[in-house]
C-alpha cells in the first residue's frame, strides 16, 4: 500500500481513538486493542478478512443487502426523524410504495437491528444536505458494536431529464449536463472532427469531484448496454448503438469515477446490465412480466455486440457489475458462442444465472469485483424463479454468484436460506469479505467516514463544472436536416422577422411551461423578434418532445415511436386502443402550414429518449434538429449560428413501423438483437431500416450536418 505508514487524519464522533506504535487508530469496536480490521497499515483484504471473522450471522445478512434509504429532510412528520430532523424514522408498510417490497423500518432500526450498511438515496436535496445527511447515518453506524460505517450509493445525478424512477432520480442539483445520449452525441461529433471522446472523460472527472465532496461513493452507473431493440423503453439511458464507443465510454467514465485503481477518493462504480439489456422482445422491458426475456436470433450477436462494454469495464476495473433482471430465451434464439465455446442458456434471470456470472464473468473475463443484482430479484423481478420460495430465490442468487441484493431489507429469507443450509458459510463469508474490501479501499473506516457539508457546497457550485456540463448541451445539438440553408439564423438574415417559438409535449401543462421557459430564454438571448401569435410569424422554431411507454407497465400493444394523437393500434390481445406521443399533432401542422403559406420558414427539434419515427414531422420542417434532453438555450445558439453544430446521431432511427413490424408469432422484421446500423443485413428485400428524408439523408448512426 502506498501509504501504508502515513498517518491518515481520523474524525471519530461516538467512539475513542487508540495510540499504538505513536500511531493512531479508530478503536471501532471498543475493545482498546488494535484488530487487524482497525489496522490502516494492512491491505483492504487483510482488513476485510479479520473484520469478517469478528461478525456474526445477522450482521453478514445485513451486509448483503442495499436497500432505498430516503433522508429526514423529505419526511414530512417531523417526529417521524431523528438527528435534528436529517435522519428519517418512519416505519413503511409493505406495498405502501414502490420501495417497500417489505416493510421498511426507520434509519436507526435498520443500522441497528437489520445491520444493514449500503443505502440508495434518491432524494435530491441541497450537495450540503446530501453531505450532512451522510455524516449522520455514519454517525450511527460508528455506535454500533464493531462500528462498520456505511456505504451511500445512487443512480446517475449529472444528466439533464425529467425524473424517472432508477434511472435518474436527481437532476438539476449537480452539474447538468444533456442526457447520456447526448453526451455520445457530442462524444462521437469530435471524433468525426478528428477529436477523440475526451468530453466523456471531462465528464467523468466533473461528476466525480462533485460526488467526492458530497460523500456519495458508489455510483448504479453506467449503462454499458449496446441499443439494438428500438422499442426499449431505456434506451435514453445509454450510449447509443455502437459497440465500439460505448466500450471506449464505459472505459473513460470508470477511469473519470473510479481513477487509475480504486482508492480513497474514488467513486466506485457499478456497471449496468450485464451482459447487456438491449436484446429485447420487441422492447418490452423486464421491470414487468411481459419483457422478460432477452433474445438472440442471430448469429454471434451477444458476443459481437452485446458483451465488449462489458469486458471493457473489467479491464478498466470496474468495482461491481449489475445483472439484468431477463431471461435469456432458447426458444427464440440461435446457441451463442463466447471464445469458441457454446453457451448453455438456462431461463433465469442473469442474477440467478451461474453460468453467465461464474463462467463467463469471472472465469472467462477475469472480473474479481462483486455482483450488485437489480432492485427487487427476490420479490417482484424474480424471472424464471417465480415457483420458488423468496428464501429459495436469495440462495439461488448468492449461489450463482450475486454478493448484494438490491432494493431489499428482507434480512429474514436470506437468514433463512442460511440457516436451512442452502447457502455455505463459505460464500457468505466470501461475499462480505468482496463487500469489506470496497468499503475499507473506499477510505470509510479511517479518513474518509465523514465529509464536510461546505465544501460539498463549493465543489458542486464550482462555476467551471456548469460551464463545462453548457458546452456539452451546445456539442450534442445535432442537425438533421437543413433544407435551402435554412440554418443558421444568423442576424443579417433574420433583421425584422419575425419569429414564434413553442414547445410541444405529450403532457400539456408541461408544453405550456416549458413553452413559457423557451420563450423567456429566446428573449434572454435577444437573438429574434417574438411574436405570440404564430399568423404573424416568419419563422417559427418548435421543440417537441414525446414520450412513449411507462416504466413499470407494458403498453397494451408495442411501444409506440411514431410523433403522433390518438393513432389506433392493436394490442397483444387483438383489441384495439387509441395512443398518444406528443399532444397538439393537429396544431403542430397548422403552425408549420400558416407559416409556409406566408413563405416562412420552421425549424423543429426532436427531443430523442427513444429513436422516433419522424414520417410524421420531418417532412413539415425546413430544418430539422435532433436533442437529447438538451437544454433549450444552447439549441437557440446553434440555431442561430452563434456555435458550430457538432453533434451526430448516436443511433440510426427507423425508417418506418414496417421495419419494426412483428408478425403473429412475436418475430421481428428487424433483428432485436443487431444495432440499427447493421440491421440492413437481415432484412427482407427491398426494404431498409435507416429514415431517409425528403432532402435524401439518411438518418444512420454517425450522421449529423453542420455549418
């Protein structure tokens, strides 16, 4: 160890410091003597080792799960906190939320009594806040028999998007920087300019001070899966379609969160969704039953498009992976192949999947990290082990290879599995010891336990990091069509005209705000002359953004991608149903006619989660742009030539439903488990997979113009 004798600076707050050698120690579990678990002069795994020895069976359970711990602050009851109202105390029935798969119990219980000692935190308070709520629950883990601090994950909180539960909890608070895809965006349009994907390593080292400072140290991110299903609902949670960059990405945000190897500073990440959640069934999701499987029809695709993230995380040393909660399916795949070897698929879900975790992962590719499952294996998600007992799932996790199960304080069934001898002392032993190690390497048992709330504040305030995160929005603009050099409005051209701005959403309350937001901004910039009414306008510049699908709940029929009102459509079942993606498709036309009439111009931007089918709106647009939950501001500066465009599309977008259609039998025209870009090798004659424009683009993985 690098600093094996250099006297780190300890804080305790309940419990002593002991003097040996002339050295100081944290004496965590009050014996007076020196343990080796005490001892910041061993190794993390020495520590771990000794300290695993020292435990008993509830606080080994308790150390193997990671459950949603929200703070004080979001409490309402007031008496239900502890701690001057940071710590939360309130008791949650079962199905009461989301979050209680079981009954959830106050912060002291759980720490206490449950012995539990990772925590997600979803709440998005003030960095100072986040800080002091963090010093508390170490606080109380300090008082605790052997004193084990505890370990605070979270989903990304540096990406701009309206919040979805899992994904991105927490925006706006830290940097806020466009969506992962538009950071591929921005990425891949300094590669075609003879860059390379530095901005996702500036990312990385932004978002890791920020995280550092607020006591966050372990990040649910990011997503290494390659896109290759249109239809699923997570899609703007990646990196796009192209293997390639996504392994390059994955590899720099590890270096950026994590550094060169995990230490005292670090952030430790967790990859997501081993070994990759894009093979979809025609995009359903497997947060519910019906998208549970994931399928491989064609040839060599898992290990040619799916898996090399993957690898690349290993090799960049990724801390923990997360698997994903489907099944893959033999009925509807060919036999794959990894280094030359057929791969036994057994139906369960990748957690429970011992193959895929023991064989490929940590014996093929050398992973020697933990395996952190998805949220609620054991009770909801729990695919192709639903006939088993919850303590049965947990043993059949852990013995697969699963160290940490997600989203649960179910202390009880997995005490059970023990207990009933379906689990070895030996692995549980083993699994803590993976956890321990993190925890000590992590800096939480000596220097790094308590964090200070003001300079959380300052870091995250820092003005460079919100420039940097601007820019960003600014590079991921990507234009798609620009028909007659509509683009840029540049000064000059626009002296006098007169410009109407609004923003389109399925929801309309949020149209009318953010249309109110957009203008105000326009107005800001003092770019163009607004006008309220669109009959006066010359130019009109609409922002639409659509949404499709829900998290938790399969559509009716198949994700809907077309921009459109109350399309009808058939569901799985035959019956039919009305659909929505953006409200005011009727309105949208009449504005882009009343200004074409008059010899107007409009320029549209698609706001991208997923890759829409544009036939309905392209073709009314004179220039055509592509966000990725970009900011509006940054899109009014490239529009009006005050930045260069430099974003190009990080997925190809289909041409049409035809291309995606599915025929009764659940096949896909397209193969579910190929990126858009090299769809075109499997479809039927005569048809092609890309969106091809009235001006001859074609809208493919790569593409993107400027000025």
């Amino acid at each position: 160890m690098e600093n094996s004798h250099k006297q780190p600076e300890l804080e305790v707050r309940v419990k002593k410091i002991i003097e040996v050698d002339g050295l100081k120690f944290k004496d965590l579990n009050n014996s007076g003597k020196l343990e080796p678990y005490k001892d910041w002069r061993l190794s993390p795994k020495e520590r771990a080792e000794n300290l695993v020895s020292l435990m008993n069976i509830d606080e080994k359970v308790g150390m193997m799960l990671i459950n949603s711990r929200p703070m004080g602050l979001s409490q309402k009851d007031k008496s239900k906190t502890s701690h001057d109202g940071v710590l939360d105390e309130a008791i949650v029935e079962k199905g009461e939320t989301i979050f209680a798969l079981s009954k959830v119990y106050g912060t002291t219980h759980t720490i206490e009594n449950m012995h539990l000692r990772h925590f997600i935190l979803r709440d998005n308070w003030s960095p100072s806040q986040m800080a002091e709520w963090v010093n508390k629950m170490n606080e109380l883990c300090e008082g605790t028999r052997l004193g084990i601090p505890c370990l605070i994950a979270s989903n990304s909180r540096n990406e701009h998007a309206e919040a979805v539960f899992g994904m991105n909890d927490a925006s706006g608070i830290f940097s806020t920087w466009p969506g992962t895809l538009g950071l591929a965006a921005a990425a891949k349009g300094d590669m075609k300019n003879g860059g390379d994907a530095s901005l996702i390593s500036q990312f990385a080292q932004i978002a890791h001070d920020e995280w550092d400072a607020t006591g966050l140290r372990k990040g649910y991110m990011y997503m290494a899966d390659t896109v290759t299903d249109p239809r699923w609902q997570r899609i703007y949670g990646t990196f796009g379609e192209d293997t390639e960059f996504i392994s390059d990405a994955i590899g720099r945000l590890i270096d950026g969160f994590q550094g060169e190897e995990l230490g005292k500073h670090s952030i430790a990440m967790t990859t997501k969704h081993f070994p990759g959640g894009g093979a979809r069934e025609n995009g359903f999701d497997p947060h519910y039953e019906e998208g549970k499987w994931n399928l491989y029809p064609t040839p060599g695709s898992l290990e040619q498009y799916h898996l090399p993230p993957f690898r690349a995380a290993i090799e960049h040393g990724t801390s923990s992976f997360m698997p994903y909660y489907s099944i893959p399916s033999i009925k509807k795949s060919v036999v794959q192949e990894f280094e030359g070897q057929d791969i036994p698929f057994e139906e369960v879900g990748f957690t429970f999947n011992h193959y895929f975790l023991q064989h490929i992962l940590r014996e093929k590719l050398g992973f020697k990290g933990y395996i952190n499952s998805d949220s609620g294996v054991t009770s909801k998600m729990s695919w192709g082990v639903e006939h088993l007992s919850e303590a049965e799932r947990f043993a059949k996790a852990v013995n697969a290879g699963t160290d940490l199960v997600s989203d649960s304080n179910d202390v009880e069934n997995l005490k059970k599995a023990i207990e009933n001898g379906w689990i070895s002392e030996k692995r549980i032993n083993e699994a803590n010891v993976r956890l321990l190690t993190e925890m000590f390497t992590l800096g939480l048992f000596d220097d790094r336990t308590y964090v200070s709330p003001d300079y959380a504040a300052s870091v995250v305030s820092t003005p460079a990091h919100w420039e940097a995160a601007y820019e960003a929005h600014k590079k991921s603009v990507t234009i798609l069509k620009n028909s007659n050099q509509t683009l840029p409005l540049k000064a000059e051209n626009v002296n006098g005209k007169k410009v109407y701005v609004e923003v389109l959403h399925k929801e309309t309350e949020r149209a009318a705000s953010y249309t109110e937001k957009a203008r105000q901004e326009c107005e800001e910039l003092g770019l163009f002359t607004l006008v309220n009414n669109y009959e006066e306008a010359d130019l009109a510049i609409l922002f639409l953004h659509p949404k499709s699908g829900a998290y938790f709940n399969a559509t009716p029929g198949l994700l809907e991608l077309e921009l459109c009102e109350n399309k009808t459509l058939t569901a799985l079942d035959g019956t039919t149903y009305q659909e929505t993606t953006l409200t005011g498709m009727d309105h949208l036309k009449e504005v882009c006619d009343s200004v074409h009439v008059r010899g107007g111009k409009v320029i549209i931007s698609v706001n991208f989660t997923l890759p829409w089918i544009l036939g309905n709106v392209e073709p009314l647009a004179d220039a055509l742009i592509a966000g990725y939950d970009t900011f509006i501001k940054p899109q009014f500066e490239v529009i009006a030539g005050q930045f260069q465009p430099v974003g190009v599309l990080p997925l190809t977008l289909p041409a049409s439903d035809e291309v995606i259609a599915v025929d009764e039998n659940g096949n896909c025209k397209s193969p579910n488990d190929v990126p858009g870009y090299d769809k075109d090798k499997y479809m039927p004659e005569g048809l092609s997979y890309a969106y091809k424009d009235s001006d001859g683009n074609v809208y493919k993985l790569g593409y993107g113009l400027t000025y």
